[in-house]
C-alpha cells in the first residue's frame, strides 16, 4: 500500500446521550498491510477522536472486534482497509455505544442450551478409544472464535431472539456452540426439547451466516441441519418442519404450499391466515390441489428411495 493518507466514515451514536446516530469522516496516515482496527486505533491516536469499539486479541482468534464495513460483517483486526469505506456497528444487536454492541441476548441463550460435555456413565476405559470418523463431524465446529458475526446477519434473528412466550430463533452463532457438544460421541444429554424450544425450525438455510464466517465454518451442513434432526424427534413436535416438508414433496411431488402450511401450523394457524392464503391463490402462488405427472412423481420416489427414506 503506497504511502499518504486513507479516508474512512464512522458510524457514531451514544443511546445515552445522542438522539440520532450520525457519521463522522476521518482522514489518516496509510500504513503498509492497514486493517480496519489499524484506521480505528489511528482516529483516536491522530484525529482525537473518542470512539467506542472493541478488540482484544488483533489476531483473530478472541471474535470481539466484528464491524461493518461497506454492510459486510467482518473482524476489524483482519479485514483490510480500504479508500473511503464506511464501518458501522454489526446488526441485530443494539448499540451500546458507537461501534459496540450488545451481544448479551446471544450470550445468554448459548448459556441456555447447555454447551457443554454431559456424561451420564461412567468411563469404561482411560484413555478411551474413538476413531477420526467418530468425532470427525466436530472438527470443523471447534475453529468457532464465538464472534456472533454470522448470528449479526441472519435474518431468522432479525426481531431479536429474546420474545415473550415462544423464544426467538437463537441465531446460527449459537447452535454452533451447542452442535460442539451435541454432536459429539461423549455427550449424552438428551437435547431435543432444548433444540425444539431454540425455535431451530426457523431458519431458513439461506447460507448468509457461512458467507459471512471469518473461519469459514459450514455452519448450515455441519451444525443447523444435523442439530435439526435431533429436534424434529423432539416429543412435543414443535420443530417437524423438515419432516413435514418432505412429506408434502413426497406426496405432491412440487411443494404444495397449501397443504404445507396447515400441516404445520395446524388448522387453527391456517383459519387466522386465511386472508393471506386467499393473496396467494389469487397471485398464483399456491393452489387447492395437486398437479403432479406420473414420470415426475416416479423420479421423486426413487429420489427418497436413494436417501433411504
């Protein structure tokens, strides 16, 4: 990086004081190989400026220092900096002050759901013996630096993920911590109500939060789709959706909205949406019955058939 100067904007807003956020630019010294951390720690250092952010490590291992930068989610420490971007706090989190937020609802719902290793019987043997396969599914798992950078960008755990009665979907963040232990072979808590009540059906397997990991954890396939098996076996039913979603493709080979929607939500849901059922059908987008050809539903049966259900 030539030498000379790096513009950048920050975001600035203290709920305490400020009565609106507003963004302040800054002009500073360029450095060889500059982060984001580097122009934040030189716009206190050269311009005076007081800014709330936080960091601990400047390695990437510690996860305090996630940022905004240019609407991506990021580590200030490792992120590179660039001409006139523009850093803002991470989403779906409030700010405390400027470009720290809040991760307490995360926190405490990760606290929750027990990530930790509960054994019920006693060792058999010491050391005891497991093969690579046996723990291979954790191991990706195990980079996660808890920076909640992929729980600031899901947009499952966009209206928060603390709620009065049912609580929200706790964020992908949070499920990787529990699938550390859950999915691996010494853990035998049986966790399929705790799951169920994390509202895991909600997710939406947009793969924003893989997108977005600084590790580059496959959080969707390694740890949220296996942790939903678990909590569609859950006694209570409460996240059978993947269950009930395979089922409507079985039997109407296209997804059957209709039908979907009041298999999961029950009647009663289905009568109080009534309204929106009735948009959908007049816009196309779903329909009173099926239309399935007997060459597609053949296809569709030999595919569950090959996945062995």
């Amino acid at each position: 990086m030539e030498a000379g100067t790096l513009s950048a904007t920050i975001f600035r807003f203290d709920p305490s004081v400020d009565d609106a956020p507003r963004y302040d630019a800054i002009e500073v010294t360029r450095e060889p190989m500059m982060r984001v951390l580097d122009v934040l720690d030189a716009a206190v250092d050269e311009c005076g400026l007081s800014i709330g952010y936080r960091y601990f490590c400047g390695v990437k291992r510690c996860g305090m220092c996630g940022v905004n930068v240019n609407g991506k989610p990021v580590l200030a420490c490792w992120e590179a900096a660039t001409p006139g971007m523009v850093i803002e706090p991470l989403g779906n989190m409030p700010v405390i002050r400027d470009l720290i937020v809040d991760r307490g609802a995360f926190e405490r719902a990760t606290i929750e759901l027990e990530p930790r290793l509960v054994r019920r019987k006693p060792y058999a043997s010491f050391p005891e013996r497991y093969t690579h396969g046996d723990v291979a599914p954790t191991f990706p798992l195990m980079n996660c630096i808890e920076c909640y950078v992929c729980s600031s960008t899901c947009p499952a755990v966009a209206g928060g993920v603390e709620s009065e009665g049912r609580r929200a979907f706790v964020g992908p963040g949070t499920l990787v911590q529990v699938a550390k232990v859950a999915l691996h072979p010494k853990d035998e808590l049986d966790r399929r109500e705790m799951l169920e009540d994390a509202s895991i059906e909600d997710c939406m397997s947009c793969f924003r939060c893989e997108q977005v990991c600084p590790v580059g954890i496959p959080i969707v396939s390694a740890a949220i789709m296996p942790l939903r098996g678990l909590a569609a076996s859950a006694p209570r039913g409460r996240a059978r959706f993947p269950q009930t979603f395979a089922d409507n493709v079985r039997s109407h080979v296209d997804v059957h909205s209709a039908s979907l929607f009041i298999r999961a939500k029950g009647w009663r849901g289905a009568l109080a949406s009534l309204p929106l059922v009735l948009r959908m059908l007049v816009r196309g987008k779903t329909r009173i019955f099926g239309r399935a050809g007997t060459e597609a539903k053949r296809r569709v049966d030999a595919l569950f058939r090959a996945a062995g259900s």
